[in-house]
C-alpha cells in the first residue's frame, strides 16, 4: 500500500512539471515576432521592361523593276516630301513611247466604238433596203420556180410566136419560088445572088420561128428546173440573212459590233495602265514624309524586281516597343495606361509615355515575351532610332 501511495504521488508531481513546462513554451513562443507573409506580386503599382526607340512609321523600299539604276536621289539622312523621286532606272525614253502608243490604240478603239452610235441611221437603212431587195428577188425566184411546172410561155407568147412561124413561112414560099426561077443561072449573075441571100435569109427566119415555137410550147427540162431550184434556195438564204441583220439593228447599233468595240477598248485601256505602270515602276518614290536611313544600291548597278533598295522612316515621330515584357506582367496591363520611359544614352531624362498597343500573340524567340508599343508625350532632342529604352509602366488595379 505504501509503494503504491508514493507511485500516484510521484504521478501527480510529473504531470504538475508538464504542465508547467508547457507554459512556459508558449509564453516563449509569444514573445517572438511573426513569420513576414509572401509578398504579393499585385501589390507592384509598376511593370518594368526594356525596350527600343522605332519610328512610328517605316518601311524598306523595294525595286519594283528589274534594270540598271540611271541616277540615286539625294543622301543616307537625307528627307524627302511623299511622291518624291529617290531613284530612278535606265530606260525612260522607251517606255514613254510604249505608253503614248499605247495611248493611240485607246483612242481608236474609242472613235471605233463612237463612230457605231454615229453611222448606226446609215447601217440601219442599208439593213432595211437589203431586207426589201431580198423579199423581191424571193418572189421573182418562187415565180420563176413556179413557171417550170408549166409550158415556157403564156398563150398570148404562144399565139405571137405561131403567127411569126406562119409569115416567116410565108416569107420562105416566096423565097423559095424566086429562087426556083434563078437556081439554074449562072454562079456569077449578080440577080441570082441576090436571090439566093434573100432566100437564105427567109429560110433562117423560118427556122428561127419555129425554134421558137417550139421551144415556148415544151415544158422546162431538169437542167432549168434545177437551176430554178437553186435560186431559190439562196433567194431564201439571203432574206434569213437580211432579215437576221435588220433585227440587229432595227432598235439600235449591232450588239455583237458593240461587244466587240467594247472589248476592244478595255483591252486597249489596260494596255494603256500596264503601259502607265511599267513606266512608274521606273522610278521608286517616297510613300510617305520621312528620311532615308540607309542606301543598299548605287548608280550603274543592276537590280532585280524586289530587291531591297533603301530603308525609309519618318523620324519625326518615334516610338518605344518593348524587348522582354513577359506573360505574367502583360497580363496586369491594358492600352492606355501610363509609363515612364528612360534612355541609357541619355541619362536624367525622363519622358512621360502612354501604351498604345499591345501585341496579341507572343514575339519570336526565347521566352514568352510580348511586345508593346508606346506613344512618348514629347521627343528628347538627341533621341535616335535604335537606342535602348526602360519602361515603367503603371498597373491598373
């Protein structure tokens, strides 16, 4: 019983120094100051990056044409109005005149095309004269064709031709007589031969109107019918024809001549523009007010269609585009927001800025980068193209 008093007391006496050494560590832990928490990346007001000085606007110029460069306008750094000569290629002359003939062609496909409104009354009476003389002459060959069914002659012909075979007839009996009396004499008694040609000359008549006769009483043969077929066929063929050619023409100018005149003049105009164009690609021009920043080619040289001849910008007006602004940070800013833009060449200048544009995908290269664009309030007077700029731009919560 005694060993067993003096375990629970030996209990009771450990927990006691338990609990107060429990204490004691929290009042120690107390004491200490808290663990700072993880900054928070949104709690920056700013975006910092790096970036380049870039005209707002610049391009590099190509040759439009192949050819030997003639002249070279002007110097590296030198500034030009828009529509300004900077270059110019061999063979102007030629081309001019490849355009001024090109410009005769126009005009007589044009007088071409005004000429068939003018003469359109005179082409529009010869077509309805053509149609009347074809109506005419397809009448005349049906009669004729018509006639071959019968005898070749009326009655009144035939009548007219048997009362001419019987004087002829008579003419020859009487000759005939005469000539009896005389047949016997001598050859060279002039009475005979005059005689004989009266006689001669009876019998032919004779012979003649009985020919006649004859032939108005028979009907035509196949030789003349088929002749009188054929012209009636192209009796036939030319009234198509003429009227096909008055139905033309009768409420206006031919519409195939006018689509032929037309296609010949917008074929002539763009001859004309090609012509135009090939004589402008002679020569490059400024596309805008800026400076030729570098010069690739030199007078006398040969140049191929779009090779690079000079780079040209409007310095006048630059701008800041960013190298390295990452994902994470283009996410926290949006077009219009304000920045403070610093040059490493030129040191305590300070230029307020506003973001203009922000790309919608990410630039080429290592890391995922974005490029921003960004107007500057005003230009430092010794700011060029190309040198590196720092941006801070502020965050809008």
């Amino acid at each position: 019983m005694k060993n067993q008093g003096k375990s629970f007391i030996l209990i009771i006496i450990l927990t006691v120094m338990s609990l107060a050494l429990s204490a004691c560590g929290t009042s120690a832990s107390d004491s200490q100051s808290p663990t700072p928490a993880p900054a928070d990346v949104n709690a920056q007001k700013t975006v910092s990056a790096t970036g380049i000085v870039v005209p707002s606007r610049w391009t590099m110029l190509s040759i439009p044409a192949s050819g030997v460069v003639e002249s070279v306008i002007g110097k590296e750094n030198q500034a030009f109005n828009a529509g300004d000569v900077l270059l110019r290629l061999k063979g102007k002359a030629a081309q001019e005149a490849a355009v001024s003939a090109a410009e005769v062609a126009q005009l007589a496909a044009q007088r071409k095309l005004d000429n068939l409104e003018k003469n359109h009354v005179v082409v529009r009476a010869a077509a309805q004269l053509r149609l009347a003389d074809a109506v005419k002459a397809l009448d005349k060959a049906k009669e004729k064709r018509e006639g071959k069914n019968y005898q070749r002659a009326s009655t009144a012909y035939l009548d007219q031709a048997k009362a001419d075979l019987i004087l002829a007839e008579d003419e020859f009996k009487k000759a005939e007589d005469l000539w009896a009396y005389y047949v016997d004499k001598d050859e060279d008694d002039v009475n005979r031969a005059g005689v004989l040609s009266m006689f001669a000359a009876a019998r032919l008549a004779r012979d003649k109107a009985r020919w006649n006769l004859n032939y108005l009483q028979s009907l035509p043969d196949d030789m003349e019918v088929a002749q009188a077929e054929g012209a009636l066929v192209v009796a036939k063929a030319e009234l198509d024809e003429a009227q096909r050619q008055w139905d033309k023409v009768k409420n206006g100018p031919d519409p195939d001549d006018r689509k032929q005149l037309e296609g010949e003049l917008e074929n002539a105009t763009k001859q004309l523009e090609a012509a135009r164009s090939a004589l402008a690609d002679l020569e490059l021009k400024a596309p805008f007010n800026g400076t030729t920043s570098k010069i690739n080619v030199r007078e006398g040289e040969w140049v191929n269609t779009g090779q690079n001849a000079m780079l040209f910008a409007d310095l006048n007006e630059l701008q800041v585009e960013t190298t390295d602004l990452n994902e994470i940070d283009v996410a926290r800013i949006s077009e219009g927001s304000p920045v403070d833009i610093t040059f490493d060449a030129l040191p305590g200048v300070t230029v307020m800025g506003t973001v203009e544009k922000i790309a919608a995908r990410s630039s080429e290269g290592s890391g995922v980068n974005y490029t921003v664009t960004i107007s500057m309030d005003e230009r430092p007077e010794k700011l060029r193209w190309g040198m590196t700029a720092f941006v801070e731009i502020q965050v809008q919560e």
